[in-house]
C-alpha cells in the first residue's frame, strides 16, 4: 500500500513539513518545566499554506443517512460544524435534541477546514464537513480556489479524502506520532472558524485516550487550544510541525469554545486515509456481537479476579461470533493475543483485523478461561432499533428483595415495548425508587431474558430462579435485559 505522506519538497507556497521550533531554553533540571516559546510565527509560516478551507454545498433533497444523524448526535451539536447542521438540518425531537427532518428549499451551504498531505492534491478533511456535499470546493491560503473530489470518507472515524487539480505542487504537511505526544505538549490548531479564513490558535493537549459518545474506534485526544465552528477537519500540530490530530469536535455549553476540544489522533487518521486513497472505503473486520462494560458487580458474580475485559450481551445469528462458538456471557479477555482491558479495546482490535483472517480469542465462561477461533467477516452497516413505553399493570412477581417486580410478556406488553413475537424472558414493570434495582440501572419496560445466566419464560419462573440464586449466598444476581433493542447485562447487587 502506497504511503500519502511525502518528503518535504517546495510548492507553491514554499517548503512545508516537518520544520522544529526555534530552540528553546534547557535546563539542567528534567523535571523542571520548559518556558513557554517566545513565539509561534515561525511554526504557522511553515505549516499554515498547507491549511485549506471547505466550502460545500447540499442539495434540498439530499438523504440522510442513519449514520449521518448519528454523526450529527455525535459531532453536530456543540462541534465545530453545528452551525452548519443548525442551519440545514432543523426541528426538535420530543426529547427537546436537535432533530433532523426535512431539508429547506434552497441548497444550504457549510464551510470546515482541511490540510492538504500530499503535493498533488490530496486533503484530509472531516465525514460530517462533506459527507452530504453535492458540490465541495476547497480554497488555498493564497485564496485559490478549486473544485474538490471527494476520494472516500469513512463515518466509523469522521473522515474523508478530497482530491484537487492543480498545475503545480501543493504545499503539505506530514503526520507525525500521536503516540508519542505527551499530555502537556504544545499544540497548534490551524482552521477556518466561522469562515473568517486562516486563524491560529495554540494551547496543550489536555488528556488522551477520551472516549466520545458512539465513537468506539477512536481515543481522541483533547486540546484546550480554542477551536469553533468551521474548525472541523483542521489540523492540529506538535512544535514539529507535525499533524498529531485532526480537529473534529468540541465540548461546549453553548457551542462557542471553552477550551475543551477533540481531535483524532494522527496514527489513526493516517491508517484510514492510506485505505481512503488506496481503495476508496476502509475495510474492517467484523463479529457479529454487541458489547458492555465488565464492571465490578459483574465480575463479582462471574467469578472473575478484577472487573476487565468486554462482556458479550448478545451474539448476531449466523455472524462469525455465532459459527465460532461465542455465548451470550461470555468476556472476552484476549484477542490475538493482545489483552482486552476494557469493553473499548475490543471494536479497535476487531476493526484492525482483515477479514478472513482466523484469530485466536480467549474468553471467561461457566468460571474458567476457554479458547476460541474466530475468523472475522467485513464489517455491515448496523441499524438502530426504537424504544418504547411502559406497560399497563400485570400479576407481578417480585424478585426477592431486590425493589424489582417483573410480569409476563403478554400481547400487551410487547405491543407497547414493540418486541418481537421471538423474544422470550419477563418485563420489568416496577422499580422501587431508592432500590437496589434502581442503583443497578433497571427501568421499566426491560426485558429481562436470563436470570444468573438461566434462560426465563415467565414471572414465577424468574422469581424462582432469583430465590435460587439468592439460596446460594450469591450477592450479586446477572441478569440479561433487553432494552431498546440492545442486550446487556446488568448486575443487581443485593442484601
């Protein structure tokens, strides 16, 4: 696979690459902090030519992809883009959440930012900038512009590639090691906020390895340089000169900065528009299960040492998890050898295995570690399912003392939760406020399929396996619950 980052070489605008910082002042002292430089001006002459702006336009009748919205959930409110959403996308739903019906008359029109990475055109930029586009035109520092086409974007990771012609060699930047930047490192972001153009603005990186809502493939790293609306897609850089993140979105009360922003690493970005460039698309493995956090409750009642690994709440019919032999249950500790610390190892550690490729897995069942093989497939969009409302009053079972009672699943109830006529278990229809339930996160309109790992059919059913469990001095009860279309587990902590 070809690389896209080049070697440093002049273009129009002059060399851009890798260009250090004026020296700074050593101390002989390591722990002692290194002033801050004296200026950045030198930095943002080198890299600021390879910074572009994105201007797009959509058409009235575009359609929104699933995906998309949940960028928009994601990224659009309180990022760098939201005024472009706001402005496009309009309404509320009935959770008062920005929501996203039909498009206005006229084509609406948005502005991002992007850099370019290669001498002969190729810019990165954000999915949630271009993603909708019918027309996209990038413009240079020196204020040329040029019509732009779009190469691939993959929305797992809020990317895209765009192609430019131009008649001579661009100016770029090359990415450089995320995993070497440091908390407390000086960073430079370069963008194009509310469309005022090239602005610069420095500060740290703040924390890495944050976790965004339904971004499981990325550990962004967040900055306190201030980035707005019209950052998204720009990059940020070390002293080096290097791209160490590209942009994407900031956290914000009222959608102005307040020095809380998210970029994705540069060791991610580069991977994804290598295959971006290389194939049009990025190719992932896939599983075929859902996913959740192993807390300590769970790994209580699992018999596990320490609360790790990726709990599996359910297992996609005739994906390659099933035909491997995975279980609802299961916690996934390793895979291929690597260890699955947490829930959001396993995604990144799918994701960069090919399909096709067999792997091995270890995963804790019934107390004990078991081996499995498992060769991924390429990885499906996923759909997302409803939720539903709380049923009418039913004969309730209680579940011990635990502040929970459970009724049937009668026609009643699965009409108003919307589940399907194959779902078996008991519905939740009452949960003490201040309970144990409660804590555990139970609600009403749950589903609870498996009690201690036992499947249940019915209430007395469920109420008798909890007695068992509980006959058994076991504190913490597992149980699987369905719940807006989505299978967990929830472990219910009890006297």
């Amino acid at each position: 696979m070809n690389a896209i980052v080049m070697p440093v070489r002049q273009g129009r605008a002059g060399r851009v690459g890798a260009v250090a910082l004026a020296a700074m002042v050593a101390t002989a002292t390591v722990a002692q902090a290194r002033p801050m430089p004296e200026s950045f001006a030198d930095l943002v002459d080198e890299v600021a030519p390879s910074v572009v702006n994105v201007s797009v336009t959509v058409e009235p009748n575009a359609a929104i992809s699933p995906e998309m919205e949940r960028q928009f959930r994601q990224f659009g409110q309180n990022s760098p883009f939201e005024e472009f959403f706001k402005r496009y996308f309009k309404g509320d739903d009935r959770q008062g959440r920005q929501a996203m019906p039909q498009p206005p008359r006229r084509p609406a029109s948005g502005v991002g930012s992007g850099f370019i990475v290669d001498p002969a055109g190729y810019v990165v930029t954000n999915n949630h900038v271009v993603g909708q586009a019918s027309d996209i035109e990038v413009t240079l520092n020196d204020g040329e512009t040029f019509d732009a086409k779009l190469v691939g974007r993959d929305e797992r990771t809020d990317l895209a590639l765009l192609k430019i012609e131009a008649d001579e060699p661009l100016p770029y930047v090359e990415f450089g090691d995320s995993d070497e930047t440091r908390v407390g490192d000086w960073v430079l972001a370069v963008g194009n906020p509310f469309g005022l153009g090239g602005t610069v603005t420095a500060g740290i990186v703040s924390a890495d390895g944050r976790d965004l809502r339904d971004a499981t493939l990325v550990d962004f790293l967040q900055i306190d340089a201030p980035i707005n609306r019209g950052n998204s897609g720009g990059p940020s850089f070390n002293k080096d000169g290097e791209v160490i993140g590209v942009n994407t979105a900031i956290y914000s009360p009222n959608g102005g900065s307040i020095g809380i922003g998210f970029a994705i690493p540069s060791n991610l970005a580069e991977k994804v528009v290598d295959q971006l460039r290389e194939n049009g698309q990025v190719a992932r493995g896939w599983i075929g299960v859902r996913i959740q956090p192993v807390t300590d409750d769970i790994a209580e009642s699992l018999n596990l040492k320490k609360a790790q690994g990726a709990l599996i709440a359910s297992v996609e019919a005739d994906g390659p998890a099933e035909k491997a032999g995975f279980k609802s249950g299961d916690v996934v500790l390793q895979w291929g050898g690597e260890a699955v610390e947490d829930m959001r190892d396993l995604p990144r550690l799918v994701a960069d295995t090919a399909a096709g490729d067999k792997t091995k897995v270890r995963v804790w069942r019934d107390g004990k570690a078991k081996s499995l093989s498992v060769t991924p497939g390429d990885a499906p969009t996923q759909p997302r399912l409803a939720a539903a409302e709380q049923p009418r009053n039913a004969d309730l079972e209680q579940l011990g003392d635990s502040g929970v009672a459970v009724a049937d699943l009668t026609d009643d109830a699965r009409q108003r939760f919307d589940i399907p006529e194959q779902v078996s278990g008991v519905v939740v229809a009452q949960v003490d406020e201040d309970s144990a339930a409660a804590k555990s996160g139970l609600r009403v309109g749950d589903v609870v399929s498996s009690v201690a790992l036992d499947p249940v059919e019915d209430a007395k059913q469920a109420a008798t396996r909890f007695d068992m469990a509980m006959a058994g001095k076991q504190p913490v009860v597992l149980l699987k619950v369905l719940r807006e279309g989505a299978t967990q587990f929830i472990a219910l902590r009890v006297a």
